[in-house]
C-alpha cells in the first residue's frame, strides 16, 4: 500500500518527520491500537503504532520508563499525544519473536534479560520520570479486586473468588512492598512481545508497564515455558543467576503471590476493553477466576 492510511491522515505530519513514507504494511489492528510497518523512500523502515484508551500511553512509558535505562529497547523516534490517542515512531526491530521461533535458550536468555531490566531499573528508581503516575500500591491491588468483585459479567460464584482474593492477600502484599524493591514490570512478558536478536531479547509493547516490587512477569515467563515444553526449573534457574541478595529469599512465595497479582491485572483488563473489543476474550474469564482461586489457596494465611 503507497498510500497514507486513512486511520493516519491526520497523522501524517508525524509520519514526516521520520521520513517520506513509500508504503504501509497492516501488522495487526483492533479496537484500542493498530500497528504498521511503514518502508520510506530510502528503503528504510519503521513501526508506527497509534493507541487509544490504555495502549495511548505506551510513547510515554518508553520515554519516561525504558528510555533512560541500559537495557535492549527499539529506538523511539517520535511520539506524540492526541486528544486520547498515543502515536508512536520507532525503530523496526529485525529478529523473530520467541514465540515463533521458541527454544529452551529463547527462553533462557529471556529469563536472564528479565532480571537485567529489573535490577537495572531498581537501581535506578528515583530518577525517572512521573514514577509515581506509574506505581501500583497494594491499595491499588486491593481496589481493582474490590472493583473486579462486582463486575456484572461475573457469576456469583466468581465475585466470591475475588472475595476470598480480598481477604487473603493484603498481608502478603504488606511483606512484599516491605521487604523489596520496586521495580519496572512490563506486564505483557510473552513470548510473541520478546524478540531475539543474537544473544538479546528485546522486550516491545510496553503500553501496561508499571512500578512494583512483583514477579508477574516470571510468573508469565515460565507460563508460557511450560506451554512450550522448556523446562521451568531451567528457566528458573536463569533467572537467578542474576539476582542478588535478598531477592533469593521465599522466591516461590514470590512467584506465586507474582501470579495471583499477573492474573488480577490481566482479568481487569480483560473486563475493561477485551471483552468489549474481542467477543472471544469473553472465554478467557471462567479460566482466569479459576487460576486465581488456585494461585490464591496456595499462598497461606500468614507469609
């Protein structure tokens, strides 16, 4: 396609300031974001992506979150706010997915490049930008339970899930946010957003990234390592051999409680805009209020 998008017309001076565009390559679209792969005259390419709702804030996070830390990133080379949607310029990334190319070294050096960005972005909290628009507190947790509890799309029997959730996990979110530290979650670690190019993996599509002391991200990780037949031990033991001192310490507790905080997040987003913009996300819920009453009874009463 030579021609600008539609969708992109009123775009199209953003576009501009990369290059001239010479034509446009449909990578996906739904309701809340599409992404193209734009080629420009000199033979160049780049992704360009616009987000409304939520996915509008991903040019931000890059900037304030990604950006300043020394990890693997795509180049961000504009990004803008418009009224309620966010567009984003950046670098096309060349490399296969691991979800496409999935392998028990994939997965590995995922793991491995997953406690890189979290030791490096604890070590460098407080000097990023708008941390505290990014925080999630345990009383963020506990209101988006609360919230989730009474969602018409719930049966009963599926608020009392969230119920229980309630009651159980506020002191075990006390432990963690006191005896650890908050660091940068990407919340989406999937194989299909890890792209590997020699010995990095590249995290992309950081729209719901946010500042936790949670595993969620490992616990999705060795999800997916499971699902794929990769061993999770080796995969966990990745991962730990870049963690340093106390962030050994009750390590399944943290998993697990990573999980149950993982589960709850993506169970919100899947009540607030999938099953609105996807009629096939409406099954995803009975599975997810299932694996959080089971993530939940594995924690006990006291940590």
């Amino acid at each position: 396609m030579s021609s600008i998008p539609e969708s992109w017309r009123k775009y199209e001076r953003e576009v501009n300031r990369v290059g001239a565009p010479a034509g446009w390559d449909l990578l996906r679209k739904w309701t809340y974001s599409e992404v193209w792969r734009v080629t420009f005259e000199d033979g160049k390419t780049a992704i360009a992506k616009i987000g409304t709702g939520h996915p509008a804030r991903e040019g931000a996070v890059y900037l304030d979150l990604v950006s300043p830390l020394d990890i693997p990133q795509p180049r961000i080379y504009h990004s803008v706010k418009h009224g309620g949607s966010g567009v984003i310029m950046m670098e096309d990334l060349k490399g296969e997915t691991l979800e496409q190319v999935p392998s028990e070294n994939g997965y590995l050096q995922a793991a491995r490049q997953l406690a890189e960005i979290r030791k490096e972005a604890a070590k460098r909290l407080g000097t990023l930008l708008n941390e505290s628009s990014y925080t999630v507190t345990p009383e963020d947790t506990l209101q988006t339970l609360s919230s989730i509890s009474r969602h018409p799309f719930l049966n009963e029997q599926q608020k009392e899930v969230l119920s229980e959730g309630l009651k159980v996990i506020p002191v075990h979110l006390e432990k963690l946010y006191r005896d650890y530290p908050v660091t940068l979650c990407h919340s989406d670690y999937y194989p299909k957003n890890l792209i590997i190019q020699g010995k990095d993996v590249i995290p992309v599509d950081w729209a719901s990234a946010y500042l936790s002391p949670d595993l969620g991200d490992l616990y999705c990780l060795l999800l997916c390592a499971e699902g794929a037949n990769v061993d999770r031990e080796a995969v966990l033991k990745a991962f730990t051999s870049r963690l340093e001192g106390s962030l050994f310490v009750d390590l399944d507790w943290q998993i697990t409680l990573g999980g149950v905080l993982w589960t709850t997040r993506m169970l919100d987003w899947t009540l607030r805009y999938g099953i609105d913009a996807m009629p096939i996300a409406k099954e995803w819920v009975p599975e997810m209020v299932s694996d959080l009453a089971e993530l939940t009874g594995k924690i006990p009463n006291n940590p």
